[in-house]
C-alpha cells in the first residue's frame, strides 16, 4: 500500500484523531482501507485504496489505532500488529481494542434529508461556505451564530461586525434553522471538492471522493440579513488596487503597536488614501488610484470621505469579493458595501470610530 495516500487520508483526520491521539478505526475492504475519526460533533471516514492483504501490512476486518501509530506506519517505519487475547491487538507497542464487525458502524443509520445537492451544485455550495470563513464568528457567548447559514440561494456569514455572502444554486426542501459550526467549515476546507452535500435535521453530509464528513449542526438562526445591505450610498469608489492595498495595510498593522483597535485611516478623495498610526508615534501610509463618485464639495469636485475600517477585514473582504472591487459607503459610521468580480458576492464591513 502506497504511503502517500495513507499521509493525506491522516492529515485529513488529523484535527479530530490528532491533537489527543484519539484512537482510529480501522476497516479493511477490498478495494483498500476505511480510516474512520469522529468527536462529539464530527465523523470523518476516508477510503486509502491499496491491497489489504498483500503489501507492507496486514489488518483485522475491523480494528483501532492510535492516530501517532497510523502515522509511525505512513512515514514507512516498522509497525508490528499482534493479535492478543480476549479480542485485542497490539500496534506499535500501544494496546488497542479489536472491533467485531457489529461494534463499529460505518454510519449512524439512515438520515432523513431535507435538501440534497450534487455534482457542481454542490461544488458550488462548498466553495461558498469555505470562503465565508473569515467572517464567521468565534465568540463564546454566541454560540448559536458560530457557523454560517446555507440559505435557499445564499450561505452566509457574520460575526456581527463584518458579513460575507454568496450566491449560490437555488435549492428545493425547506431549509433548516440550524446554521453549519465553524470546525465543520474548518474541517471542509481541507477536504477535495465535495461531490454531494445532504443536508437532515440535526446534521449535514459532504461527500467527495473517497471521503465522507458529517458534522452535527449548530441549533440557531440568522436574523433577516438583507436588512442590514445598505439599499443606497453617498460615495461610491471603484479601486482595482485595493486587495493588494489593503493586504499590505494589514501586515503593516501586524508590525506596529496599534492599540486595542487595528484601524486604518482612509480618505477618499480622488485616491484611496490609507494610513496606520502607532501608539508610538510610528506610522504608515499608501495610496491607490481610485474612480470617487459622492456629494459636490461646491466647487465641482467631490466632498472628501473620512473613515475608520478594520484592515484585516478589509483585505479578507477584498479577497473574497474578487479584484475590481467596488465600494459603496454612507457616512462615516454607516455599514461599508464591496462588490467585485466574483459573481453572486457581497461584503459588509463596519466602520469604527476615528477618535
């Protein structure tokens, strides 16, 4: 059996087997090996095609091991497997116990879906919840929002100070009221383009080749999130440049004693202009040409805008609405508005306070 597919098939179970070298079961069949993990909330199984029976090793029908032998034996060393009394084996000098073929189910019985979706539908699907990620909150005390939603045509996003949203292929069923936890997402973007996505009651199915993820949902729901999509703007600037610049606002961010808020200050006043203060005395700043459309200033030009914005969130927003980004503002206190080339996308970004 080749190595590198069993070190990939280990990476992926790594976040729930591997930080506590939780045990892995083990299930030989003929066209290879089933590696199963799960926790409290995930199960993750992943086929390694190989011979079972030739090769470097030989399996039980159903075992388990420890995650750090499975990846003792991807590295090439030696991994002795001994069968020992009373239904246990030992690998790697680690006892563990031998499963009968009725003490290890492959799956928690047949789930009832409400919605499916297959092919590039649900490639579609993935994609959009795995770029939502930034903006998908991790606070403790909002526990129900900690995910994002897979709405009928949009999955969205918020951690109450930014919002990602994206189209994605209309779906028919009724749509759940849970919302999709973070370590679920987390645990998507390591895993190939799903080919299947189900989702049931209490829990959601990606399938892909030779994986299989369910994790459990997140009771909760978003609030209406078009209502906080600003429906008009007074300045509007289109700024192809603003991904790198806003990249480049946030590493300087990264380099700087800036206080408790990370904010760049920008005007826009026929460029995009930014500039990051330290506590210090320290600074940085950049420009980038940009198209401003806004209020007369009453002498034919156009009122400058001063504001406040996250720089990190800025430059994931940028990210995920594409290049030619174009931003749509109110006041200086009111919710920023990006667009770009990536269709069916849209970000909200909170300003915050200059002084």
């Amino acid at each position: 059996m080749s190595t590198v597919p069993l070190k990939k098939a280990l990476s992926i179970l790594k976040p729930i087997a591997g930080p506590a070298d939780k045990p892995v079961l083990l299930i030989a069949h003929p066209d290879g090996v089933h590696l199963v993990a799960e926790d409290a909330d995930h199960r993750i199984a992943v086929t390694v095609p190989g011979s079972v029976d030739g090769g470097k090793w030989t399996l039980p029908p159903r075992c388990v091991l420890p995650h750090s032998a499975l990846s003792a034996l991807a590295t090439g060393a030696r991994l002795d497997v001994d069968i020992l009394p009373d239904a246990k084996i030992r690998a790697g000098g680690v006892v563990a116990l031998r499963c009968s073929d009725d003490a290890a189910p492959e799956g928690a019985g047949a789930i009832q879906y409400r919605r499916e979706v297959l092919g590039e539908d649900a490639a579609a699907v993935g994609a959009a919840l795995v770029a939502v990620l930034p903006s998908v909150s991790a606070d403790g005390c909002r526990v129900g929002l900690n995910g994002a939603e897979w709405g009928r045509r949009a999955v969205v996003a918020t951690d109450g100070k930014r919002l990602m949203a994206a189209s994605v292929p209309e779906t028919v069923g009724p749509t759940n009221r849970h919302v999709i936890a973070r370590e679920t997402i987390r645990l998507l973007d390591r895993l190939p383009v799903p080919t299947s996505i189900s989702e049931g009651e209490t829990v959601i199915d990606v399938r892909g080749d030779g994986y299989h993820l369910r994790g459990r949902l997140t009771e909760g729901a978003f609030p209406d999130w078009s209502m906080v999509v600003p429906k008009a703007w007074q300045h509007r600037a289109r700024v192809p440049g603003l991904g790198a610049h806003a990249a480049d606002a946030a590493k300087a961010i990264r380099g700087m004693d800036c206080g408790k808020k990370p904010s760049v200050r920008v005007v826009v006043n026929g460029a995009w202009e930014s500039r990051v203060d330290a506590v210090d005395g320290g600074t940085w700043s950049a420009a980038v040409d940009c198209q401003h459309e806004g209020p007369d200033d009453g002498s034919g030009g156009v009122q400058p805008l001063r504001i406040g914005l996250n720089a990190r969130f800025l430059a994931d927003a940028c990210v995920f609405v594409g290049g030619g980004v174009e931003v749509e503002f109110g006041d200086a206190l009111s919710p920023v508005l990006l667009a770009g080339t990536a269709p069916g996308r849209l970000a909200i970004i909170m300003p915050m306070r200059l002084d």
